[in-house]
C-alpha cells in the first residue's frame, strides 16, 4: 500500500527550487496556510503522486531531499502553519501524522533508524506556513542537528 513511486510534476520543480533557494523569511508566515503550495498540492490544483494518502494524511516526496529517504507528510484538513496555532480539536490530526510516519518506516524497511522533523518558524528554516512532518532515513544524523 505505502510502496508506490512519486512522479513530481515538471511544472512543480521550479517553484520548489525557488523556494529553497531564496531561503526563508517572515513573509513567509505572511500567506495564509489555506494559501500555500501545500494547500494548492492538497486541494488538486498543483498535480502530484502522492506516496500514500488517505483521508487525513497526504505523503509526497522532498522536492530537495536531505538523507536518501526524505518524505513529508502533510495533513489534508487541519491546515495549521504553526505547531503552538494547534487546537485540541488538531489532536487526532497530529497523532494520525505520526502514525502514519511509523507505518511508513516499516513498509520502507527503515529499520535502521529514521528521523522525524518538525520545522517551526524563520530560525528553524520552515519555508512554508503548513504543519508538515518530514521523514528523512538512509544515512547517519548527527546530534544536536543542525
């Protein structure tokens, strides 16, 4: 079920490397998270191949990978951009988030460990105003990162 290749749209790839490339700033907290790539990516106007989704999670591959296996996962309804703007309402959102992050780590065989990331605020490098969880495997991390 979790083992299906992503195709990233042509037409995604230069909006992504922008993204990263101009590095993050506050105006990046200026959209709102309904507003942003992922919400479009989410809602169907920006076409992808997801790795897996269902009807709370969508996976899709790092357009800028940093460790062999680099995925994020992305909730479809409670478009939240900062992690302290969560609700209790969010709380079965955020758990299915993690859930689902483990389910991943068996179906891809990273049993060697993997590494779950939460990128929150300028400092923090977070380049879109939409909670994301990345999951990254397939080399050594070191401690504390970055």
């Amino acid at each position: 079920m979790f083992r299906k290749v992503i195709r990233v749209n042509q037409s995604l790839r230069p909006i992504l490397r922008n993204m990263s490339k101009e590095g993050v700033s506050s105006s990046v907290f200026d959209t709102p998270p309904s507003d942003t790539i992922f919400a479009k990516m989410i809602r169907g106007e920006i076409k992808v191949d997801p790795v897996y989704q269902d009807d709370h999670v969508i996976v899709l591959k790092d357009i800028n990978p940093q460790a062999p296996t680099h995925l994020l996962l992305l909730p479809k309804k409670a478009q939240i951009g900062l992690l302290r703007n969560a609700s209790e309402s969010d709380a079965e959102t955020l758990g299915r988030l993690l859930t689902v992050a483990g389910n991943l780590a068996k179906e891809h065989n990273l049993e060697e460990g993997y590494r779950l990331v939460i990128n929150q605020g300028t400092k923090s490098q977070q380049s879109v105003n939409y909670l994301h969880v990345h999951l990254l495997s397939g080399r050594q991390f070191s401690w504390p990162p970055g």
